[in-house]
C-alpha cells in the first residue's frame, strides 16, 4: 500500500508542531501527491484557527506551496457543533476552501448548551468507561447524518473516537452522499469488529495521518494494519497506489464558481 495523499494534517496555526514548509517538505520526501491543510475548526475554544487569520493563513500556506512544489488543499477539520448537523464551515466558506474534513472534538462552542453531550459528556463517558446512553448515540447520529445531507463533506474524521454513534448508519450516509470515511492512522476509533460492519455498507475511504509534527505526515502504519486484519480491498480505499478521491466540495465548487 503506497499513500498518494494525506488528507489530515496540522501547523503551528492550530495544535500542530511544524509549519507548511516543513510539512510540505516532509510530504515531497514521502513521494505524496498532495495534501490537506486541516486545523481545527474556527468554534474550537483554544485549538481552532482564527477567521481573523485568515488572508495570512492562505498566504503562507500558497507561499510553501510554490516554494515546494507540493499541491495543497485548502482545507478544515470542521468541528460538527449540533445535532442539527450545523459546523464550523457554512455555504459562505465553500468558495475559499477546498476540503472540509468534519470531526467530533470536546471543546467546542457546541450550538446548543444540550449538544455539549456530543463533546465533552462523551468523552468523560469515554475516559470512565461507562456505556453511552440510547439517547446520546442517537443523538451523535443525527448530528453526523445531518451535517452530511446539508454539508459537501468530504471526509468524517476519526469517527467515534471518544463519541458515539451509530457507526453503520453514519456509514451509510457517507455512502449515499459520497462522503470519505476517515481511516486514521494516528488513533484507534473503530474496532475491527465495527470496522467490518461499516465496511459491509459500501462506504469508500480515505488513510490520514492525522499529522501534528513532520513525523507523522504520510505515516499510515496503524491503519494500513488494521485495513490488513479486517480485509477491507484496497480498491475501497481512495488515496493509495496512484488514486486521488472525488471530493463533494470540489464538486460544489465546480457547479457554482
């Protein structure tokens, strides 16, 4: 298995350690075709990239680029912030950005003071230990669902690390909508059981690393075992050997710009 792209990655501009041109090196010397500028997303408290950042975010990032040579997307790990499916990127965004990755992360300003159970009330269930609620994985699945029917997601992110929802209809989805499950080489989120199961629904993805120093970019040893285990095909999975993915958003951006 040969990583084309890494779809997930950080700078200094989010929690990362390294910034684009370094990045941009490492991933020339891993032979990547491209790769996903993903900070955390503008509702996160104390991690997020800044709106205010923006035009300097950009002009760094296009600086490395030519510098490099390395083909970068515009990108954000979107925080998903509702059961309402409502995220950190809306249709304002769609015309600067060109990937939008969407996670479940804790602290978050959430829209609702209840859909905080979706942040921090699942990761403290996490850490202790202590099965989720019927209603709290209902809820995480509706939030999911509905951010992939109103948003051109492109990729899910770790899902269900440290949330819970129902993996398989998340799944079947992205399947529908033609959303990337994320298969992170950086954390466990789904074990080879649930990986199986989503796997059955047709879903296609994608290998991230999960990058926050040079290090890691383009580093896919945790999934490309776990992908061995389960026997998912490679020609499920759109970022290896040569492939570059379909993304939603280009899409969006292609039908409107």
């Amino acid at each position: 298995m040969r990583l084309t792209a890494d779809y997930h990655t950080h700078t200094v501009y989010s929690d990362g350690k390294n910034t684009f041109l370094e990045n941009f090196r490492r991933a020339k010397e891993c032979g990547l075709a491209e790769i996903g500028c993903t900070e955390h997303g503008f509702s996160h408290l104390f991690r997020g990239l800044k709106r205010r950042e923006l035009p300097q975010y950009i002009a760094q990032m296009r600086e490395a680029e030519k510098e490099t040579g390395m083909r970068a997307l515009l990108g954000l790990e979107s925080n998903l912030r509702g059961e309402s499916g409502l995220c950190d990127l809306t249709e304002r965004d769609y015309a600067t950005f060109e990937l939008f990755v969407l996670g479940v992360h804790v602290l978050v300003n959430f829209e609702k003071m209840f859909d905080s159970r979706l942040g921090l009330g699942s990761w403290l269930r996490s850490e202790l230990h202590i099965k989720p609620s019927a209603s709290l994985v209902r809820q995480t699945t509706r939030a999911y669902v509905r951010a992939v029917e109103t948003h051109p997601v492109d990729i899910i992110s770790h899902l269900n690390y440290c949330c819970f929802a129902d993996a398989v209809e998340v799944a079947k989805c992205c399947r529908d909508y033609g959303t990337y499950l994320e298969l992170s080489s950086k954390k466990e989120h789904l074990s080879d059981e649930e990986l199986a199961k989503v796997a059955d629904t047709g879903v296609r993805f994608v290998i991230n690393s999960d990058a926050h120093s040079i290090d890691r970019i383009g580093e896919v040893t945790l999934a490309e075992e776990q992908v061995a285990r389960v026997g998912i095909p490679h020609e499920r999975i759109d970022n290896i050997d040569g492939k570059l993915p379909f993304f939603r958003l280009a899409a969006w951006r292609e039908a409107h710009l």
